[in-house]
C-alpha cells in the first residue's frame, strides 16, 4: 500500500487510528499497529510478506543468542550481517551479477529476474542497525518478539523510510505519549507530505516524462525542463513521503528523525549528504565509514573509505551500473571538495550554491538514466550534443505549461518555505489549520483522479 | 505557558477534526452507491473487487480495490473540475492530447502523418477502385477543429498542417478518384461566424456536414432536399472534454437534419443478421448516462445496410470513420441502397460486400487526423 493513495487515507489510516486510540495500554497499541503494519505490507506484496517475517525472526534470534552465548557474539555478528546481506543481494542484485558475469565471460548465464521485494533495502538496514548496535552493546537484547516485529515493520517507515536504527525508537517501543495532541501534529506534517507528493511531485515529474529528454533527440531547453523536472520531482517524492513517515508516526506517538534539511539550499556536495537523505548518510557513517576507519586514516585510505562508502550508497540506490557510476561520482566529488575547494581562501556563496545545484542536478541525469544509450540522450541532450536545437517548439510549449510548476518547485525548496511550516507549527497554529484542510482537498481532488502516481525511491 | 495550553488545545481539535473528516470520508464512500457508468469520463467505472485465495496472493485484490475506492469515491466529478481548475491556474492548457484554445474550445493539435502509411492507404484505395469499377469514387477528406483555429491554439502547441496531408494525399490518389477540397467551404463557414466544429467534441456540426453536402451536390448530382433542423441536446459534452478534463464555458448543442420529402423512408440493418432500425437516429443516445452522438446511426459499427425509397438506381458503397456519421442521411434521397463500412470494426473480407451485389458509386470519407493514423483501412482494402 502507499500513502498517497484514497485507499489508504480513508479507509486503513482511519480505521487503524480508531483502533489504537481506543484500546488501553501501550501493549494492546503495540499489536494493533504491528498488525496493521503486516497488512499494509502484505497489502503490497502477499508473497513476499512472508520473507520480511523470516526476515524479522532471523534477526531477532540472532539478538537472542548472542545474548545467551555471549563467547560466540562475534560469529553470531557475522552470520546475522551475512544472512542479512545475502538476502538483499540475491533479491536485488543477482540479476545484475548475472548480467555483468555475462558481459565479462561471455556466458549466458539466465538471470532469474525476481521481482524486488517492497521496502526490502529499507528494512533490512533497520535490522543491521538493530544487530551490529545490539553488538556493540548499546542497548539490551531486545526479548519480546512482537515487539521487536513492530520495530521493523512499523508501516509509517517500513516502505521508504526514514531509516530508523534501534537505537532511535527502543525506548519509545515501550513508552511514548499517544494523544490527540500529537494525533494534530502528526496530521498536520502528514498533510504537508502528502500535497508535496500528490501536488508537485507528480505534476513535475509529468513534466519529466512528457520532456523524454532521454529517450531520444531533444533540444536542449526540452532537456533541462525535464531535468529540474525529475530534480524537483524527486526531492518532493522522497522529501513529502518523509514527512508523511514522521507525520504518521507522530501520531502514534513516536518521534522519528528527520530526513531532509532543505537539500536544494547547500552551498557544496559535502553540506547537500548532510541534508539529503539524512538517515541512509548517517547509516552508511555508522555502520561502514566508521569501521573502515573514516577519516582518522592516511589520505589515501581516505579517500578509498569514501569511495567505499560512496559505491555501496549509489547501488544501494538501484542495481544498476548508472547508481553505482552516480555513487562514485558524488565519492570522487565530496573528494575533491575536502582536498582542493575546501583549502581556498575564498569561496563565493553563491557560486558554491549554484556549482553544488549544478553537481547535483547533473548527477540526477545519471540516476534517471536506465542505460548507457539513455546516459548519452540525457547528457547529449543537455549540452546540445546530440544534434539538438538549442529551444524549439517542443521546448516553448513545455516551458509554457511546466514554468509555472517549476517555479513553485524552486520556491518551495527554499529554507524559508521549511521555516514558515515551522513557524505555523509553532506560532499561527489557526492559520496551520486553515492551510492543512486547504492542502488536503486539493490533494483529494488529485489522488481521486490522478492515475500517474508513482513514487521513485519506491523500488529500493 | 497560556499560548502552549492554546496551542495543545487547537492541535487536539485539529486532530480530532482530521480523523473525522477521514472516517466520515471512508463512511460516506462506503454508505453511497456504486456507479457503473460515468457520463463526463464516457467509460466503465471500476466495480467491487473480487475477493479469493488467488486474488490475494497475486495482488489483484489489492489493485482493484484501490481502483474501486478511487473510481467510486463521492461527488468524483466535483473532485476532477477542482483538479483541472487547479491545474488551469498553473498553466496547463493541454491535456491527454487535447487543447484548451483561448477561443474557449477543445481540440487536437495535428502531430503530423507518416509518408508511407499516406502511401500505403493511396495505393489500396487506387487498386480497391480500379479492380472493382465504380462509376464515381469520391474522396472526403475533412480537416479538423484544430486547422481552421490555428491562431487559438495554446502557444507552441503542435500545429502540423493537414492541408498538407489532404494534397500528398489527393495527388497520390488515382484519376479514378473525384477528391473534394472542402477545406475553403468550411474556412468560409467559420468566417461567417459559424460554429463549424464542436467546442467539446473531435466531430464537425451537422451545420458544416450539411454545408459541404450543399457545396457537393452540384459536382455530384446529390439531390439537396429539403430539411427541418432539430436541436436534440443543448448540453452537448463531447469526446475532448472527457478525454481531457477540460470544461469549457459555453456548452455545445447538437443538431439533426429530418428530410421534409415525407414519401422518404429508410430501412437500416446492422451487420449480416443484426438489428433492423427504421431511419437514421437512435433517440436513446440522448437519455442520461449515454453519448450524445451516437444519435446518429447508434454510433459506430463494422457495417449498416441503408435501403430507402428513394427514386433511384444507384448504390454507394462508403469506407469511413466518425465523421460520416452526421454527413451519410443527407444522401438519403441520392441513393436506393448505402452500404457503409467502419474499418475499424469490420472483420470480414472486402469481397464479401460483393456478394451478390454491385456498387455504382464509392465514397470514402474521413477527417484527416483518423485517415493518417489509420491502418485499418488500407488493410482491409488491399486484400485480395
């Protein structure tokens, strides 16, 4: 199931809110929302369902025994760290290993081409975080089953995110406040994501689409409407389902972290990993750039720790050469800025804002890219390459009916747009109010109508 | 310490208020009745879903049931014009294909042909004349809204030329052929002030089908008649506004023409056994829940056998789309029998219209944004 859905909005949200108002205690809540969280999952994948709950009593047996056999904690780490990783590898990158053995041996090796399993990226990082911290003794095994099940598939960020570690949530499992209070805030952020998703992301991503500025020959207006357009796309996607992720969780009472800090606003690469897909940035820091050693090593050690880190964030994105390339491509960039820009004396702002836009719009023209044919239409395209005009009637046509959105795309990335939510929030809840209810009917009008709803990180 | 009690105290409202609207939502959905059929959007909507073992498992389940909640959502056609208002207000002025023109009307920019389909479809047309002698072959080849307007379309928006179409096309046509240019009759209508095409609908009026039958009926000894106009809906909303979205303001009205030669009479059969309907108009089309311009013929199908009584030998045999429809009575008196072929629909072989029978005259008759996109009709006629 998704969020942005009429489906969902009116009939699961309601009915699991209901419910879990109403029953008493902390353990009654507790198992109305993971059954409802089993269903939502199942919802979108009633086979796969199944492997998420091996998937859960795995990694909760592997906390159990290493709490009982502590002299084996180390192998026990390992095994669980395996097991993890080799399900998420035979389901989303067998097919790709496959495909390059091929290429680079010549056989014909037949990939079985599994469907990828909703979330699985997602969830499996959740259950590392749990096993490798649970190692590093920074919490309690955690020994209620159904608890720890509730931990991983809690349905407000079990399908996109934010990447909650366990660390984050384990005392909230046990205790939080559920109250009509943060029912409000909860619904108030929710309504927020929700237009993000249904009201921008969607139309500008429309205006990707209609651009096919990577499918063929396009002038090179065309490709840049469509690139701002998947950009913006992209970030309202992403960023509004967050919202609808801490929305949501809010108002069962649990404070999830942030994800997104206005990524459109740094001033270089360095700042935009800091404010882009918070939680996975700060997985990756934990959990692989650390053990390898960060930054506390010589520079070349380095600099192969960020492309490491680097590598592995861009596959973890799509198993495909284009998200291991982007990856690399943002490593070889954060490289560049910690040995060369960042020992300038003087570094306009502006300038490091409009390169870092530049870098980053660019690097999304290799993610959107299913292929290298498709790399050299989109790049070709760009920079008027490929045999394109600079604008045609295509590109005027497009810009008239797609400037205004983009406009609103480019406003609404601004820090000031973030801090007047926070403002409203906290000071003119009346006018919060008044702006939620207004949001919500005109994303009721889209999501009745609209059959164009897709959500990118959707497959990771 | 006040302002944060006022402000727990509106969250809590706010809260509560937001899950009532949400269950109220899902109760009204659940309490209103399903509709099958939706008149603005002219299609199917979804039903309530299938529940058994096999649909779970493979998801069919859950995709009907979030079809169904979405297509069965109350007072949908409010939700759809507040979305393309929205949409409007941010610059949208196409939609699936479709134009918002600043004259207040809907249409479809021309994208262009493709040469060797036009040649294609020549080719078959020469060879399907030549082989089976007709006496006249006419060609009627019509443009659409979007030609005649092209100073209203949005800027930029795909504005090919199907006047270029019509004269690839004419010249590639054999001298068998009579090809009709109707373009300057129906550019005369407009500059009179005339509405020649519908502001919702792809078709031309029965105003400009009647226009150009006129201007024809010289060249081709087509008995004009004389005819009573019928107003029949003045709440016309056609195939672009429920493609589209788009409403417009001033809705259309749709004609029809009765020939006043009482001693007239048709008898039209469907198919080889189908139906047999007496006259050309289907008066159900009009009811509620149903498409307005099927009142011409019932709409559109494979092939109507036209018997009249009218005082003359010669037979018609026509090829065509949509657009015959409002232009076939007015030959009603010109001919004893019309035989009237639908490309797309008909399944049979070309010859089998033969059987048994001959034509004196051939007629095809298409809008040139259906003719260049069509493969169906140099299929047809090209086999043996």
């Amino acid at each position: 199931m998704v969020f942005s859905s009429t489906t969902f909005v009116f009939f699961f949200l309601p009915a699991c809110l209901i419910l879990y108002l109403l029953l008493p205690g902390n353990k009654a809540k507790n198992i109305v929302l993971l059954l409802f969280s089993l269903v939502f999952y199942a919802w979108g994948e009633p086979v796969y369902v199944i492997l998420m709950v091996l998937s859960i009593l795995m990694n909760y047996f592997v906390g159990i025994f290493m709490e009982r056999i502590p002299e084996w904690r180390k192998f026990i780490l390992i095994t669980g760290i395996v097991l993890n990783l080799a399900v998420l590898g035979f389901f989303k990158y067998y097919g790709m290993v496959i495909d390059l053995l091929n290429g680079i041996t010549g056989l014909q090796l037949k990939a079985h081409g599994l469907p990828l399993p909703i979330g699985i990226s997602f969830y499996t990082f959740q259950a590392l975080s749990y096993v490798i911290d649970l190692y590093r003794k920074k919490f309690n095994v955690q020994n209620n089953l159904f608890r720890f099940a509730l931990y991983i598939t809690m349905f407000p960020q079990l399908i996109a995110g934010p990447i909650v570690r366990y660390e984050e949530v384990e005392k909230q499992l046990e205790q939080r406040t559920v109250s009509f209070e943060n029912l409000g805030k909860g619904m108030g952020r929710f309504i927020f994501g929700l237009a993000k998703k249904v009201l921008l992301a969607n139309l500008l991503g429309a205006l990707f689409e209609r651009s096919g500025f990577q499918l063929g020959t396009t002038s090179v207006l065309t490709a840049w409407i469509g690139l701002l357009g998947f950009g913006f796309q992209i970030f309202f996607d992403f960023s509004g389902y967050s919202d609808m992720a801490i929305g949501l969780g809010k108002m069962f009472g649990f404070d999830f972290p942030e994800n997104f800090n206005v990524p459109y606003a740094s001033g270089s690469v360095t700042e935009f990993w800091r404010r882009w897909h918070m939680t996975l940035g700060t997985w990756f820091r934990e959990y692989v750039y650390i053990p390898l050693g960060g930054n506390r090593v010589k520079a070349w050690r380095h600099a192969l720790n960020i492309l490491i880190v680097w590598g592995l964030t861009g596959l973890w994105h799509g198993a495909a050469v284009n998200f291991l390339l982007w990856g690399l491509y943002y490593g070889l960039l954060l490289l560049f800025e910690k040995y060369v820009i960042f020992r300038l004396k003087h570094w306009p702002k502006v300038l490091g804002h409009f390169l870092t836009l530049l870098a980053v719009f660019l690097g999304w023209g290799l993610f959107l890219s299913n292929s290298f044919g498709e790399v050299a239409s989109v790049f070709g395209n760009l920079f008027g390459l490929s045999g394109g005009a600079l604008y045609d009637r295509e590109g005027l046509n497009l810009l008239l009916s797609g400037g205004i959105l983009l406009l609103f795309g480019a406003a609404f990335s601004l820090p000031v747009m973030k801090k007047a939510r926070i403002w409203m929030e906290e000071k003119e809840l009346l006018l919060l109010v008044f702006v939620s209810i207004a949001l919500l009917f005109l994303s009721i009008a889209f999501l009745v109508t609209e059959n164009y709803n897709p959500f990118l990180y959707f497959r990771f | 310490m006040k302002k944060a009690k006022t402000g727990t105290k509106i969250y809590i409202v706010y809260g509560v208020l937001c899950l009532a609207v949400l269950m109220f939502g899902g109760v009204l959905h659940l309490l209103s009745p399903d509709r099958t059929y939706s008149p603005t959007e002219k299609r199917n909507l979804a039903s309530a879903p299938e529940l058994n073992f096999n649909t779970l498992t493979d998801g069919t389940f859950m995709s009907h049931t979030e079809n169904y909640v979405a297509d069965q959502f109350p007072f949908r056609e409010f939700w759809m014009s507040l979305r393309m208002n929205a949409l409007y207000t941010v610059g949208t002025r196409e939609s699936k294909g479709v134009t918002y023109n600043s004259d207040g009307t809907l249409s479809e920019p021309y994208q262009g042909y493709d040469e060797e389909l036009l040649q294609e479809t020549a080719a078959a047309l020469n060879g399907f004349v030549s082989a089976h002698g007709f006496e006249q072959a006419y060609a009627l080849i019509v443009p659409t809204a979007s030609e005649l307007s092209k100073e209203a379309l949005p800027p930029y928006a795909a504005n090919e030329s199907e006047r270029a179409y019509f004269e690839s096309l004419s010249e590639a046509l054999s001298g068998d052929f009579r090809v009709f240019d109707v373009f300057p009759t129906l550019e005369e209508m407009k500059a009179e002030g005339k509405q020649v095409y519908y502001r919702t609908d792809h078709h031309w009026t029965t105003d400009a089908a009647y226009r150009v039958f006129r201007s024809l009926s010289e060249e081709t000894g087509w008995i004009p008649g004389e005819y009573t106009e019928m107003t029949v809906t003045d709440r016309f909303s056609g195939s672009l506004a429920s493609k589209s979205g788009f409403t417009v303001p001033r809705a259309d009205g749709l004609k029809i023409y009765r020939n006043r030669n009482e001693s007239l009479y048709s008898l039209l059969s469907y198919g080889n056994d189908g139906e047999i309907r007496g006259g050309f108009y289907d008066f159900d089309a009009l009811g509620a829940d149903n498409d307005p311009y099927t009142v011409f013929f019932g709409g559109n199908f494979p092939l109507i056998t036209v018997r009249t009584t009218a005082d003359t030998d010669r037979t018609l045999l026509v090829f065509k789309d949509s657009y015959a429809n409002c232009f076939l009575p007015f030959l009603e008196e010109s001919y004893k029998e019309i035989v009237i072929v639908d490309p797309r629909y008909y399944a049979d072989r070309a010859a089998d219209l033969f059987l048994q029978k001959n034509y004196t005259d051939f007629l095809c008759l298409y809008n040139v944004q259906t003719l260049s996109s069509d493969t169906n009709l140099k299929m047809i006629l090209a086999e043996e």
